[in-house]
C-alpha cells in the first residue's frame, strides 16, 4: 500500500492513468445515486473482481466503461492484480486483505471525488 499524495503524483505522470475522465453519463449515475452508494458497489467489485488469490480472468475483469468505479479503476491502477501489485505494492497469489480493500476504496473515493470530477 502506499501514501496517497505520492501515489496520485504518480498516476498524475503516467499519460496513461491520467487521461481516464467519466463521461457525462458516468458522472450523472455518480451524482444520482450518491457517494455512499457507489462506495458500496466499490466494495462489491473489488470483493467480487480482485480479492481473491487468483480472480477471475485477471487482467480483463474490469470493463473500461458504464460504471464510474470502472474508469476509477483504470485511472487509479485499482483494475487488477497485476496493477495493484506494479502500483499499490499489493503482492499477487493471495487473497487481499481487509485493509487491502478498505485502502482501495480510499484510493477509488480520491479519485471519484477528486479537482478531476
Ligand atoms: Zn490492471
């Protein structure tokens, strides 16, 4: 896992991470159903996409639109476990854990309501 500042400073200079935006529909379904909302569907991803040793299909299991915990993901490098090992220090081949998740959340919730949105 790591600092926050850092780690935005870094997805800031990668052009990559850093182009992601939500689209007007993205933004609207953010707004419409609240913070609190999408942070619980956070939690459902990750648990059901990336917590465990081996997810499924990993390295594709997060679409790159319609959700805007999806666009969170590839803009925060939270999309898989290769990401999350490259970027948060987050080792591969075992299941996250608690505080895992409760840090990408963090990680999602900085971006969604970050001077981006
Ligand atoms: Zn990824």
């Amino acid at each position: 896992m790591r600092d926050m500042d850092e780690l935005f400073a870094a997805l800031q200079r990668s052009k990559f991470r850093s182009r992601f935006r939500l689209r007007p529909k993205e933004a609207d379904y953010l707004k419409q159903k609240g913070l609190e909302k999408i942070l619980q569907h956070t939690r459902e991803f990750i648990v059901s996409r990336l917590a465990d040793a081996e997810p499924a299909n990993d390295g594709q299991q997060t679409p790159i639109k319609n959700h805007p915990v999806f666009i969170a993901q590839h803009a925060t490098a939270t999309c898989c476990r290769k990401c999350l090992a490259r970027w948060h220090y987050i080792p591969k081949g075992r299941p996250l854990t608690e505080p895992e998740i409760n840090y990408i959340i963090e990680v999602i919730k900085h971006w969604l309501i970050g001077p981006d949105m």
